[in-house]
C-alpha cells in the first residue's frame, strides 16, 4: 500500500469517526491533530483532502472548515 493510500484510509476512518455526512461543515483541526498524532503529515493529509476537493466530495471554506459535498468513498 503506497504512503498516500495508507493516508486516504486513516483520513477516511477519521472523517468516519466524527460522522461526517453531505452538508456537514468540520474543523480541519478536528482532522489535522488527530492525523498528526497518528504519525501523517500536514503535506500527506493535504493531498489526500486535495484529491477528495478535485473528487467534488469535499471543498473547504472560511475559517478551517472543510464542507461535506457528497458521501464518503469507500476505502
């Protein structure tokens, strides 16, 4: 499993975890700390959540905060 896929699968479990849903706005803290702890880096978690933004699942807004667009996929 490469790096960015082993990345895509912890931010996935961790979006999971804080019930993300469509129309749900979340901290990118509530991400980003747990990641780190986890052992990611802000540039691994970025170009996961960079992915999931040009996917169209996801788009950041004002004041770290990252949009819910549609249903997670599975991975």
């Amino acid at each position: 499993m490469t790096r960015f896929a082993e990345t895509e699968t912890a931010l996935l479990e961790r979006l999971r975890a804080l019930k993300a849903a469509p129309e749900m706005s979340l901290n990118l803290f509530d991400i980003g700390v747990p990641m780190a702890a986890a052992g990611f880096t802000q540039d691994e978690v970025m170009a996961v959540l960079d992915a999931l933004e040009q996917d169209k699942v996801v788009a950041y807004g004002p004041g770290n905060r990252l949009q819910i667009l549609k249903e997670l996929p599975e991975g």
